[in-house]
C-alpha cells in the first residue's frame, strides 16, 4: 500500500502490493521521480509506473 499522506487516501486500489524481498539489503520497494511513482509488485515482481498526475492505473515497464 502507497498513502498519499496530504490527500489521506490510497495511490492505488487493491490488488496492488508495493514490496519486495530486497529491501532487506537496502534496496526500496517505491519511489517517486518527476511526479511518477515507482515500484515494485511484489505478486509478480515486476516493476511499475504510475504517473500521479492522471494515470488511473499502474503500467508495467519491466518484462514479465
């Protein structure tokens, strides 16, 4: 889960689960760059985008 902590609510609605195994090693599951969030799904470990100027659902950019 992603709060947006100004708006109170959820980035992303449910079936999304923004972790991964490797922040143990100091890696992070979610960053934001130029208004778009980054992260990691943790069900298929690929890697997403969404743009939180408009875009209603993440898109995968690494290959499945």
């Amino acid at each position: 889960m992603v709060v947006d902590t100004v708006a109170k609510k959820d980035v992303f609605g449910a079936g999304w689960d923004a972790r991964t195994g490797v922040y143990e090693y100091g890696g992070a599951a979610t960053i934001i760059y130029d208004n778009v969030l980054y992260f990691s799904h943790f069900v298929d470990g690929r890697v997403y985008r969404l743009d939180l100027n408009g875009s209603s659902e993440p898109e995968a950019i690494t290959p499945g």
